[in-house]
C-alpha cells in the first residue's frame, strides 16, 4: 500500500502528498489533464509544443533551467495522447525552488514571438527526424488514421501533419493555455523527504492564489465498433519487410483493460511469450515481434508488430501470426501460464514503484483518472482475472472484423 494524503486548493489544484524518509530527495509532479486528444482536428501537436514552451521562460522567471540546476535539480516531462506531465527532482532541502518554478509557469508563460518560433523550430525538427526521415517513421500515422475514425487517437501526440505546428500563431497558442493549463486542470504531487504540513504551506504560498481557470469539460466522440477488417499496403525504402495489426480493446477503468494487459503479455511480453517462442525462435519468419497497447485511458489498441526475416513472404508471416492467436482463441490459456504471467505483471509494478518519481508519476496519473486510491488497488485488478475471461475477450477482441492490418513492404 502507498501512503499518501491529499487536499485541494480553494483554486481547485488537487494536491497529493507522498511521504518517504528512505530518501534525501524530494519530487514535485505537475500532470495537467490534457493531452493530444484535446486538440482541434485542425490544429494538432499543441499539447506536445507545450511541453517545449513550458521550458521557454514564464512571467517572472527567464530562464528555468539555470536556478533548478544549482539547487540541484533535474527536471523532465512528457505528453501523451491522454495527458501532459512536467516533473522535478532534487534535494528535499531545496523544494521550495521547485514550487517556485512550477508555479510561475502555472500562473503565465512568458509568451513571445521569438520563445514561440524557437521552439517551432525544435519540434518541427523532431517531426521530420522521427516520422518523415526515419525508416517506418509513418507507420503510426497511417495506422491510427485507418484504426481510428471519429475519435482524435487518430492523430499522433506529435501532430496530425507537420504544418500545422508551423502556422501555430502566437494567439492560438496563448488561448490552448488559457484552456488547459490552469489550477483547476492540474495535479501536483509531492513525494520524498517532505512533510504534508510543509507541502501545504508551500502549495498555499505559491499556487494558492493563481485564478482557478474554467474546468475544461470534454466531449470527445466515441470511437464506433469497427464491424469489418481494414487493410492497406505500403512500399518504401526500408531495411525488411514488416507486419503491423491492431485491435480495438477497452478503456483504462474498465475490467476488459486487465484483461488485454494480460493477453498481450501472454502473446508479446518478451522471450518467453508464445509470438517470440514459436515465430522468432522455433519457425525463423520474424527478426523480432512485439504485442503490446498504448495504456490510453479511452478505448485503444492491441498491437502486434514484427520485422520479417529477409526472403519470407508476408503471406506465410501473417498466416503464421493469425495460426497463433486462433490457438489462444480456441484453448485459451492454462492456470499455470496465467499465473506466470499475473506474477510476472505484479513484479513489474512493484520495480516500477521503487522509484519515489514513478510513485509520484503513478498516483498522479490515478488521480487524473479519478481517483489516486487506485494506485493501491490496481494490483487486485490483475489477479482477479480468470482464464476463462482471457479466452472470451482474446475472441471478441482478436476477431478479423475488428482487426487492422498495415503491410510494409521494402523496396530495397
């Protein structure tokens, strides 16, 4: 169990405070509740441009990184399809550097033609070296387009295309802020060598009297069943032929979530898992396979991907997928396998959970979902799946109707 307390401001900031003594350090999370899925069709990769601006300056403060680094600091963040989170860690003595930070980013960024430009330029280059240059660099971008028809996973956290990134103007991105990264659609979180008393104090001195902001609500449609197979084909300069097949599964609070989690372990987690025994090892047809999702909190994506071995044909290699996952929907899993797998996912969690980061990363994430107590129960949620439930869900999920499949072909 994480101990944890928890408290809002009369501004609406939700504040959770984590305790642990084992360490000298102290961590200050910011998770702003919103994501790549909250963006206008026709201006995408805001949320992912935040991310740099965020670090660009704020009102009072020029230049962030030059005080975080001589208390001692480092300092990171990361957007998602579903959320944004900007994190600091340093010595518990120097926290007050970091609310003193966090806060004047919160209460207004230093918004300026040249600070925008800047890092226009950073994130366009991003675009161009990860998805348009790079081998397969578009596969996600074709996939989520075919997989995804209403609901705005269809585009990448990067931007649905690149010019939308480059005609951002300075208004447009002024108004996202006003929106979105307000008290009243964030969660801080305190973790290490701090006190809650301290922590309250702290929040209350430098959050405490920046405006609430309007609550965003949203009203994102939902992604129909897909009710037939959907396919496309693409050829370029890449190194090998590769497979990429999707399936739609549940949303993060849903039973059905665990389920997929378990099922994806069963077939890709790692050597053990029965794609890499029986299509890498035993029958040589892929260099590598993976099966994994996307953890997003609406409705996602059970993926497989697999690099062929040079000379196989993608018929044979697909077949070959397909054969192994009509096994797991035919006879299902054994108790045994499942148990394997259920302890092999709690291990996981409980490595995860040593850092006192992805603890405070961890509780504001169940936080965004609605409630941080289901960092404690999540565990349960696992082991109370049965085999019989991964055998019906392998079936309704792994069904061809509801199955995308992208061929990569290589031209070399």
């Amino acid at each position: 169990m994480i101990q944890f307390e928890k408290f809002t401001l009369s501004n609406g900031l939700r504040v959770i405070v984590h305790e642990d003594h084992a360490t000298p350090m102290a961590v200050v999370n910011i998770m702003y509740d919103v994501g790549a899925r909250d963006e206008d069709p026709n201006k995408t990769g805001f949320a992912h441009l935040f991310e740099h601006l965020m670090f660009g300056g704020s009102v009072n403060i020029e230049d962030y990184e030059t005080p975080l680094q001589m208390a001692g600091g480092e300092n990171n963040a990361y957007t998602s399809n579903d959320l944004t989170n900007y994190y600091v860690q340093l010595p518990a003595e120097n926290l007050e550097t970091a609310f003193w930070l966090e806060s004047d980013r919160m209460l207004s960024l230093a918004f300026s033609k040249k600070s925008l430009e800047v890092q226009r330029k950073v994130v366009s280059e991003e675009f161009k070296e990860h998805y348009i240059n790079k081998p397969y660099g578009d596969v996600w971008f074709k996939m989520r387009e075919m997989a995804y028809k209403v609901h705005p996973y269809r585009w990448m956290t990067i931007g649905k295309e690149l010019s939308h990134i480059e005609q951002a103007s300075l208004a447009d991105v002024k108004h996202f802020f006003a929106k979105h990264y307000r008290p009243v659609n964030a969660i801080l979180v305190v973790g290490g060598h701090v006190k809650t008393e301290q922590v309250k104090q702290l929040a209350e001195k430098w959050f405490g009297d920046i405006p609430s902001g309007e609550k965003y609500i949203r009203s994102i449609p939902a992604e129909p069943r897909q009710m037939a197979a959907r396919r496309m084909e693409v050829h370029a300069p890449v190194p090998l032929d590769a497979l990429y097949k999707t399936w739609h599964m549940d949303d993060r609070l849903s039973h059905g979530y665990y389920v997929a989690d378990l099922i994806t372990e069963v077939m890709g987690g790692g050597g053990s898992s029965r794609l890499y025994q029986s299509l890498v090892k035993e029958k040589k047809l892929f260099s590598n396979i993976e099966c994994f999702h996307f953890g997003t909190v609406d409705k996602g994506l059970i993926t497989i991907e697999g690099k062929l071995v040079k000379g196989v044909k993608m018929e044979d290699a697909e077949k070959a997928v397909e054969d192994e996952l009509d096994k797991l929907k035919q006879d299902g899993i054994s108790e045994k396998e499942l148990t394997k797998i259920k302890n092999k996912t709690e291990s996981a969690i409980a490595f995860e959970d040593m850092s006192v980061m992805t603890r405070a990363n961890n509780l504001a994430f169940y936080e965004l979902l609605g409630d941080a107590n289901l960092f404690n129960s999540d565990r349960e949620k696992y082991f109370s799946v049965t085999a019989e439930e991964v055998l019906q869900h392998s079936r309704q999920i792994l069904d061809v109707n509801n199955s995308n499949t992208l061929t990569y072909y290589s031209e070399n």
